[in-house]
C-alpha cells in the first residue's frame, strides 16, 4: 500500500500530466462511478494487479484519488481498498455560451459544481469576446486557483483542421471560422477545448446525468433551436464534419407554414420558441406571454403550442425508429411545450412507432443554463482522460 503521507501531490491549478492508457483508465472509472475499490476497477478493466498498483500509486502521486478505507466489494469477500477523486487539487472551469448571455461553472473532477457565474454578453465580435472570457477567467482562478482546463460550449458546429479546433459556423454568434480554443489558450494560458453545445450537453448526462449507466441514449433539447444528441455504444456521436444531429428540418406535415429557409411543414415550422409565438400571431420574442396565454385556453396560442407538440411527438418517434436508445432525455427551456400540449406529443410519438410499442424511456430533465455550463466543464474533464 502506499503511504499517503509521503505523497506530496502538486499545487492547485498545476499542468495536467502526461498519463498512461491504464492510469487514465483507472481513474476515469473512478470519476464515473464513483467510490471503487481497487478489486472493481482491475476487473472493470482486466488488470492485471502490478498494472493497478501501478497505475494508482501516479494517480495517489499526482494528487488525482485519495483512500477512503476498505471495504468488502467483490464476491470473494476479501476486504479491498476504496479509492475516491479527491477534492481541491483538480478543478475545471466550463462557459456555455448564448447570443445574449455566458454562464460558467467551476467543478471538481468529479463533476460536482463549486461555483456558478453569469454575465451579459454586449458584443459577440469574436476577438470581443475573448476579451470578455478572458477576464472572467482570470477573476474565477483567483477564486478557484485549482482550475487546470477550461471547456466551452457554443451554439454552433466545431471541426477539428490540422489538429485546431474551430468554430466552423454559429448562426446564433454570427460566427465563421472562429479557432475559439486556440485564441482562448493564448490569452488564459489554459488547456482550452471547444464543443457543439448539444454534444457538450449529451456527454455529460450520459456520463453523470438522467443517461449515467446506459449504453444508448438520445439527447433532444427544445427551444431557441432544436438539437439532437446520440450516444451509441458508450460513446457521443459527433458525425464526419462536426454537423451531427440536425434534425430541426425533419418533415411533419405535407405543407405548412416557411421555417425560414425554405422547408416547409417541417419540425422548425412549429418547434422553435420564437416560431411557436409567431404561429400564435405574436412577436419573436414574446414566447413568455403565449406561453400565458396558452395555459389560459387562447385559442391561438393553444393551438401552436399543439402543432408543436404533435412535431416534438413525431421528432421522438424518429429517433426512436432510426437509432433505438435506451433513453431519451429532453430538455430546453422550450419545455413548456411538454406540458401545454402532452397527449400532443404522446399521439404523434404513438403513431409514429405504430404498428411497434416503444421499448424506450422518455426522461424529462427541467432546464437549467447552470447545466450547460456543468457540461462544459465536464468536457474538459473527460478531453483531459483521453490525453
């Protein structure tokens, strides 16, 4: 066993290190499920038992477990040690952004929340923006000196060229091109790493979110936009050219109103938030107020909320048809639609798997932009595992 009180583990904040593939192995099992005796994780990942003493006597050294006891865990009854993340030596700070607002958590390894912030956003130019960032970086690592990596999360689809990672296009940002990490590197001095927003989301709820402890999961989020994301075999789907997911223009109806560019009748004509108040004869922006108005019995505005359900129940069937997860977890701040227009969805989800039943569970997770920020963080945990 080692001695932890020879241990001396480094400072907060320290560069993350160089880890074998059986090091980062141990300790990511130890991050997704929590308290594991030594006797779980090399049986978790056929060790032999000098590769596990190895592999976390380097995690013990660089401060990333800590000892917790023993426990009796396995079916031979033998008393084994219990290894947890430890606390305070490794933190992680993740931003989402929006058009209009940052929000930003900082986490442990573990995921657990620390600290939340938020602020306006007054300019979305991207060099601005850094700016922004970069300041509010350096105030939460005054705060939180053990930050090591920073995950952001944006609208829009992130590809990797020539092993830099850019924001190819965000239609919310008005950005194209925008080699984000890089520019965010440069100016915090932190390993940075960027992701679509639903990919960032997707990962975390199926690593220790409503999708922990499943193989297959579907993520779809409803409100500004639409977003789908897909973890299959354990791992988050990403697509060829980082445009996974685009589902919004899914047909529902022959027909229907312009989504606004040029489909007409498809899952953008009626889902959308600013969408669902224009069909209810308001404003874009006015989606709070119809959101009112329907749950007083409006016509109108009742009734776009139920066109809208009938697309989320048709979006749901088809996710369950084409890729068969164990789970979907829906979430967004256009949740509202789920509840004003349920049997909508619950029809429209029915007859699209008609004549099968649905061997699926539907998750409704309540909406929390704090969340989004935990799962960018939660991106920089799981990008620094897999170097």
């Amino acid at each position: 066993m080692t001695d932890l009180l020879e241990v001396t583990p480094p400072e907060p904040g320290a560069s993350w290190p160089v880890l074998t593939d059986a090091t980062r192995a141990a300790l990511r099992e130890i991050v997704v499920h929590g308290v594991l005796s030594r006797a779980e994780i090399a049986r978790s990942l056929g060790l032999s038992r000098a590769s596990l003493t190895r592999a976390v006597r380097t995690l013990q050294e660089h401060g990333f477990v800590t000892e917790v006891g023993t426990g009796v865990r396995g079916v031979t009854g033998r008393p084994s040690e219990l290894l947890r993340a430890s606390t305070g030596r490794w933190e992680f700070l993740g931003v989402k952004l929006t058009p209009d607002r940052l929000y930003a958590a900082v986490t442990d390894l573990d995921g657990r929340v620390l600290a939340l912030h938020e602020e306006a956003v007054p300019d979305t130019e991207p060099r601005a923006l850094v700016d922004q960032l970069a300041a509010m970086v350096q105030v939460l690592r005054r705060a939180s000196p053990a930050v090591c990596s920073l995950g952001v999360s944006v609208p829009g689809d992130v590809v990797t060229r020539d092993d830099v990672a850019v924001v190819e296009v965000s239609q919310f940002l008005g950005w194209r091109d925008v080699p984000l990490a890089a520019l965010l590197e440069e100016r915090t001095g932190l390993v940075t790493h960027t992701a679509n927003d639903v990919d960032a989301l997707t990962a975390k709820e199926h690593w220790i979110g409503a999708g922990a402890g499943v193989r297959s999961m579907a993520l779809v989020t409803v409100g500004t936009g639409v977003g789908f994301g897909l973890v299959t075999n354990g791992e988050v789907s990403e697509g060829a050219h980082g445009r996974f997911g685009r589902v919004g223009h899914l047909p529902v109806y022959g027909g229907g109103p312009d989504c606004g560019v040029g489909h007409h009748g498809c899952v953008s004509s009626y889902l959308p938030s600013s969408i669902i108040a224009r069909n209810a004869g308001a404003g874009d922006d006015e989606y709070a107020a119809v959101v009112e108005r329907a749950r007083d019995g409006e016509p109108r505005a009742l009734q776009a909320f139920r066109d809208a359900g009938t697309a989320l129940g048709v979006l749901l069937s088809t996710v369950v048809t084409l890729v068969d997860p164990e789970s979907i977890v829906l979430t967004g701040d256009g949740l509202p639609v789920h509840d004003i227009a349920r049997a909508e969805v619950e029809e429209a989800f029915r007859q699209g798997l008609r004549p099968y039943e649905a061997a699926v569970t539907v998750v409704v997770q309540p909406f929390e932009f704090s969340e989004w920020a935990r799962a960018a963080a939660v991106l920089a945990i799981r990008r620094s595992l897999r170097s």
